[in-house]
C-alpha cells in the first residue's frame, strides 16, 4: 500500500510522499486480468469493511492497468474512498488530491465515460473541502459542469441525482457574498432553490427505493424548508428503518433524530 500512495500521473508531483501507511497484506501478489480484476474490486467496494481491500487491489495492478480508462475511473474511486475512510485531514487531502489528479486523467482520455465524469465530480467536491472560499467556488462550478455531464451519460443512475439534490440544497442556502464572489468568478449567480432539491431526491427515491439514510434526511430537510411537515415526518420515518452501515449513515441518523425531535415538539 506504501507504494500506492505514492502513485502519481507521469506530469505530477506531490510533497506528500512520506505517509506512513500499513504495508500491503500480501507481499506475493496474485496477477489478475482486467476484467476479473474489475468485477472483483466492484463487488468489495459493495462492502463498507472491504473498501480498502478494494483498494490495495487496484494499487497491486497500477503498473499494469494504469492506461486502461475502466481502471483508471475506479482507482479515483477508490481514493474517494480512502478520503472517506480516513479521520486524519492531511491523509484526507492527500487522498482527495491523487484521485482529483486520477480524475483529470479519466476524462481527459475518456470524455464520453460517465462514470469518469461522476468520480472527477465527487473528487472535486473533497478537494474543495481544504480551499478558501473562491477555490471552493470554482470547484462547486467545475462539480456540476462534470456531474451534468455524468447525468447526461448516464440517466438512469440514482447516486448522481443525490449529489445534484445536494448541490442545489447548498446553492439555495448561499449566502449573498458567496453568490457575488461566483458572479465575479464566473459572470453569473449560481441560483438554485430547495424545490429544484427536493425534485432530485424524489428522482433517486424513484430510481432506487431506499437507495440511503441520507436521501431521506435530505428529503426532510427539503419538506420542513417547504413548511410540509407531514411528509417530513414520514421521511424522517423511512430513514430511522435503513441500517447504519457508513460512517455517513451514522452522521445521517444523528441528524434525522435531532430533527424528529424537534418535528414532535
């Protein structure tokens, strides 16, 4: 794994090369082909536990997969999920910044993929985590122009829609100097409301019933913005019976309870 987290792209360089990491698990390291190699880290990324796994799988195969566009979008994947894994920020940057770099490199090689277009997307949006306030703006510019394009690739995937439903619920709470900076950024106000949200998260709950504990908070949050508050109970409600698996499930559960406390009252 060591080796791994010092994967760069031929044209780029890090100054965080001196993590320390766990050594990889299985120093003798068993060649698989490309496509067993795939369906094997998609199904124990399918697992919260095997994520890292996952992983290290890919790091194990870099030098030989490293061109090959299926690989390349699922290694920036998969340093989306190390960023989500890890509790330490520099490690979170470090992660969010080799797979930002991954990325590019996708949709560079592959512009019409929308699975590369979804990842840069998301990579984009944990980078953005470590910025001021403009570079945050430009990373929230860049994140929709290329979750657009993903949605525009592929329609029928529910995840893409929770991140719009996300992005506009942010926009739609921006506060004036925030809305100014990215009209000076970008020559327009990034407009957004809570019912153009609300729209999104419907679209993944009719793709994908139950597709996560968060969809249902995010369809609360919308529904109590828009003063129904019957239907923010029943949300509240549907996200209480999904089980807790990811940390971000656990965050959700926190928030949902807050808010049916405060809907009881």
């Amino acid at each position: 794994m060591g080796k791994c987290l010092r994967y760069i792209t031929a044209n780029t360089d890090t100054e965080e090369q001196s993590f320390p990491v766990p050594k990889a698990f299985n120093t003798h390291i068993e060649e698989l082909n490309l496509d067993v190699l795939l369906q094997k880290v998609d199904n124990l990324r399918m697992n919260e536990s095997s994520k890292m796994e996952s992983f290290e799988l890919l790091c194990d195969h870099k030098e030989k997969f490293r061109d090959e566009i299926e690989f390349i979008w699922r290694f920036a994947r998969a340093y989306g999920d190390m960023y989500e894994l890890s509790t330490n920020a520099q490690e979170k940057k470090h992660y969010a910044n080799i797979g930002k770099t991954l990325g590019e490199k996708a949709i560079t090689r592959a512009p019409m993929n929308g699975h590369c277009h979804l990842w840069y997307a998301v990579l984009c949006g944990y980078v953005s985590e470590f910025e001021g306030l403009q570079n945050k703006i430009n990373y929230g510019h860049r994140f929709k122009e290329h979750l657009d394009k993903a949605i525009q690739f592929l329609p029928e995937e529910p995840f893409l829609y929770y991140l719009k439903g996300r992005y506009c619920y942010t926009v739609s709470k921006l506060s004036w100097i925030e809305k100014k900076m990215a009209a000076t950024l970008f020559g327009k106000i990034p407009s957004s409301t809570v019912e153009e949200a609300l729209q999104n998260f419907l679209k993944v709950e009719e793709l994908h019933p139950g597709f996560s504990k968060s969809n249902y908070l995010f369809l609360a949050k919308c529904y109590i913005d828009l003063e129904q508050t019957d239907d923010a109970v029943k949300f509240c409600n549907l996200a209480v019976l999904l089980p807790c698996v990811t940390k971000e499930d656990k965050d959700a559960q926190k928030e949902v309870k807050k808010i049916s406390t405060s809907l009881k009252r």
